[in-house]
C-alpha cells in the first residue's frame, strides 16, 4: 500500500460518475416535463378544491425520481442499496381520487424514462399521454351524469314515474329502491337530453309522485 492509497477517497472517484452536463438537462427537461403535467392536472380537475400541495408534489416527484434513477444508473451496487432502502418506505397518506393515482404514476414514468436517456420518448409519450387525458376529461364533462330522487305514495304511480323518466332523459337506470310505510324512493342515474332539467316540474305533478330532486354528482355511486 502506497501513501497515495491511504488518501485515495472512493468519494471523489465517483465524482465525476454522471457528467454534469447530463444532470443539469435531465433535470431541466423533468421540470419542464413535470410542470406539463401539472397543467394537465389542472385542465383535467373535476373535483370541488384543488390541491395546490398536490401539484407541487407533481413536479417534485418527477424531479426526485429522474435524480434518483441517475445516480442508480451510475452504480450497480448503489442500485441494489437503493431497492433495499425503498423498500421500507411506506405511504401513509391515502389517494382518495384513483386519476390521482395515474398522474403520481405518470410522474414516476417520466423521470425513469428521462433519466434513462430516452429523451424523445419522454418527451412524446408525455405529450401523447397528455392529449389523451384532455381528450377523456372532455368527454367525460360532456356526458356529466345525474342522480334523480323521486318519492312515490303507491305503485301505481312508480310505475307512471318510471314511464315519465324513462320518457324524459336520454338514459336511466335505477340505482336503489327504498320502500317504507309512507310510500317508495325511487333513485335513478340518469343522462339528460342536451342539459334539459325541466321534466322535474312535469314529474312532481304526476298523480302520487310526492317529491322530486335532480342532484348533479360525479359519476361515482356509493351504495
């Protein structure tokens, strides 16, 4: 062993390991490519508020998963290591909208492939993804469903409300049915005929039909 040997920093060998050039545009282009997606977030958002924490947590992640990946990509022992480490990682905060759970994904993706230098598919897999998700969220807003409620004394006049929504909207289906001594509730998912709202008036004077409510909601039946 030398006195140079004695010196010698595995550290600093490693220093150079990832050209520095690399990093810095892997890292820009993750940005860029997670604030992309951020935007997209935002156009495709269907909830009541919006999560600013969420969305950092957007471009965080594609950061941290494209430096990740850089420095596991360097080292083939530091990869191993770096299994083991993640894989006493638990996630305690629950994702109560799964789309949430395709962007985090979505993010993740991006930061691997990016990282891993395939640049141009990055790039047009982020832009493709991203047109896609425009494209559902647009359908989606243009197909916004209903729940109707309708109270009912007997079943002769179920069967006339039945008749009148069927009538009425473009698609129903009945969702639940509570019968009580006061009379039936009757709950049905309706799709509307150009937004037209106003065959609730006409229901609620049908003979026997005591009440009748159109609540707009998002498409997810919990029952």
């Amino acid at each position: 062993m030398t006195f140079n040997d004695i010196f010698k920093s595995s550290f600093l060998d490693r220093f150079n390991a990832v050209p520095m050039l690399d990093a810095v545009l892997a890292l820009v282009l993750a940005c860029i490519l997670g604030l992309f997606i951020l935007l997209i977030y935002k156009r495709t958002y269907t909830g009541v508020m919006y999560s600013a924490s969420f969305g950092v947590c957007l471009v965080a992640i594609t950061l941290i998963t494209t430096l990740v990946i850089l420095a596991v990509s360097s080292n083939v022992l530091l990869s191993l290591g770096m299994v083991g480490a993640l894989s006493i990682v638990r996630f305690r905060t629950p994702v109560k909208e799964p789309l949430d759970i395709v962007y985090l994904f979505w993010c993740i993706g991006t930061g691997i492939v990016l990282a891993a230098g395939l640049i141009v598919l990055a790039v047009l897999g982020c832009v493709f993804i991203g047109l896609v998700m425009l494209v559902l969220s647009s359908k989606k807003d243009r197909e916004q469903p209903y729940m109707l409620v309708v109270r009912c004394h007997d079943d002769d006049s179920e069967q006339r409300a039945a008749s009148a929504v069927e009538a009425a909207v473009r698609a129903s289906a009945l969702k639940a049915k509570t019968v009580t001594d006061a009379g039936t509730e009757l709950t049905y998912e309706v799709r509307l005929r150009d937004g037209a709202s106003d065959f609730v008036g006409a229901l609620c004077s049908l003979e026997g039909v005591e009440h009748a409510a159109l609540v707009s909601y998002n498409g997810d039946y919990q029952g």
